[in-house]
C-alpha cells in the first residue's frame, strides 16, 4: 500500500512538471501564435547552426517583423538585412552610444520580484540599437505619430487615455496591463492612476539618443513615486514601486528601469526580447 502511494506520488510529480513545461513554452511576451511557429523553426535552425542565444531572442520576440536569423543576421520580412555582431571591442559608454543589436541583448534582464541592486552600469534594456526600433515603428516623429492609437487607462479607476503604438500590438498588451492594474487594491492603484507620459519623441536628455518614448512603446507612472538616477545627486539606488506593479507590466513584455544602475522607476517599455526565453 505505502509502495502504491509513494508510485502515485511519483507519477503525478511527473505529470505535473509535464504540463508546468508545457506553459513554459508558451512563455512568450506578446502571446502571439505565430511565436509558437518561430519557435519550431528557431528549433530546427540551431540545431544546425550557432545562432547566438540573443538572435535567437529577437526573432521569437519579434515573429511579425523578423523572417530568419543566421549565425550572425537579421533577416527581416521586407527583404532587408542587420548585423547582429559588429565585431568591435567597446567600453560601456560605446556601446551605449555606438551600440549593435549583440550590445543591445548583452546584459539579461530578470523577471519578478526577486532581483539584484543593480551593480554599476547594469541597466539591461537601457542599451539600444536605434534602426531596429525605427524599422519596426516607425522612422520619423510624424510617421510614429502615424502609427498611434489611443487607449482608456484603467477604466474602472480613471477617466484617462493613453496614446500607444499600434504596431506589433504594443497597444493591446498595454491595455491588457492596464485591465490588470484596474483590478489591484486601492493601496497599489495610487502608483498607476495617474501617468506621466507615452508617446514623446525625442533625445534623451544631454545625449544624442533616442527616448524609447519616441516610439510610442514606453509608459512613465506616477512621478509622486517615482526615483530617476538624475535626479539623485549622491546616485544611490532607491525605489518605492512595489513589485506586483512591476510584475503585471513584465507579464506582457513591458521591462522596468527600476531595474538598471541608472535607475528610472517610473519607466516602462515594450521589450519583449528581454523577457523570452531562448530555449
Ligand atoms: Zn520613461
């Protein structure tokens, strides 16, 4: 009878990781179908081929825009082309103003509660190749600006809209936050309620960069809350956005600067190669 019990034991334990694997398959940011079907090609790519885990990121993230990738490219569907891989040794502050897409995947980003004070210059997200998100988005102030819709904020608690990009479905899965959010406590609502910002193109300020702001795929909550390394003379890190906040965000492929060295806690932003997993 004990054996009979311990065997049921045993089956059910494999049973059950069985199907918690399954849902990790289909851990995938933007929810698409299509991801499913990249995978099952990425499957078959690398098996052949060395395709960095980073490549690999982008195009399971990316499965509307993205055809192929290579040991070393980016194919996109509209026939052109990216080096992952420009081959140059850079300091940090080159690859934050001179990046390519292997600087921009450098650094992991960790999902949920559980994270580490960012050591120095551990901002992962933060480094950006400005032409894959122009390709995707939209190449100028007026045709991102095209290519916005606007959403009802939290409509259980605000009378508030948002304007979002449309594109690559970057409003629904803001919506599908937003939806989350309307459901938290009073206590935690007072962070998100009030925003401060989408859709703002323009540089960041004293450098030559791109806000990812510009495309219509970054979200600021409520400053009252909120700590920015600029800020901060002394550039101590801080933070007093709770994490389940941060957790729904990440849930739909929206990364947090509350988790970089230069932290910015109030920000948010579409980056859904950061939170798929290669494998
Ligand atoms: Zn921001």
């Amino acid at each position: 009878m004990k054996k009979l019990i311990i065997s049921i034991f045993i089956i059910s334990f494999f049973v059950l990781s069985f199907f918690c694997g399954n849902n990790d398959e289909n851990l995938n940011a933007s929810g698409k179908d299509s991801t499913k079907n990249a995978k099952e090609d990425i499957g078959k790519i690398s098996e052949e081929r060395n395709i960095p885990a980073g490549l690999k990121k982008l195009f399971l993230a990316y499965p509307d825009y993205i055809d192929s990738v290579d040991e070393n490219h980016l194919y996109w569907k509209d026939g052109t082309k990216m080096i992952y891989d420009d081959g140059r040794q850079k300091t940090f502050e080159d690859r934050l103003n001179d990046p390519d897409l292997e600087d921009m995947m450098w650094q992991e980003y960790t999902a949920g509660k559980e994270y580490e004070i960012p050591e120095k210059d551990f901002d992962p997200g933060r480094i950006r190749f400005e032409p894959f998100f122009l390709k995707i988005y939209g190449s100028s102030a007026s045709e991102v600006r095209g290519n916005l819709t606007t959403i009802q904020w939290m409509p259980k608690s605000t009378k508030s809209k948002v304007s979002v990009m449309k594109l690559n479905d970057v409003d629904l899965q803001l919506k599908a936050v937003s939806d989350e959010l309307d459901k938290l406590p009073e206590n935690l609502k007072k962070y998100v309620t009030k925003t401060a910002g989408t859709f703002y193109w323009r540089k960041i300020a004293g450098t030559n960069r791109l806000s990812t702001h510009s495309f219509g795929i970054a979200i600021d909550i409520n400053t009252d809350y909120s700590d920015y390394w600029l800020w901060d003379k002394k550039m101590k890190y801080k933070n007093r956005i709770p994490l389940e906040i941060v957790e729904i965000f990440e849930r739909y492929g929206f990364i947090w600067g509350g988790k970089w060295y230069h932290y910015d806690t109030m920000h948010f932003e579409y980056r859904p190669e950061l939170l798929v997993s290669p494998d």
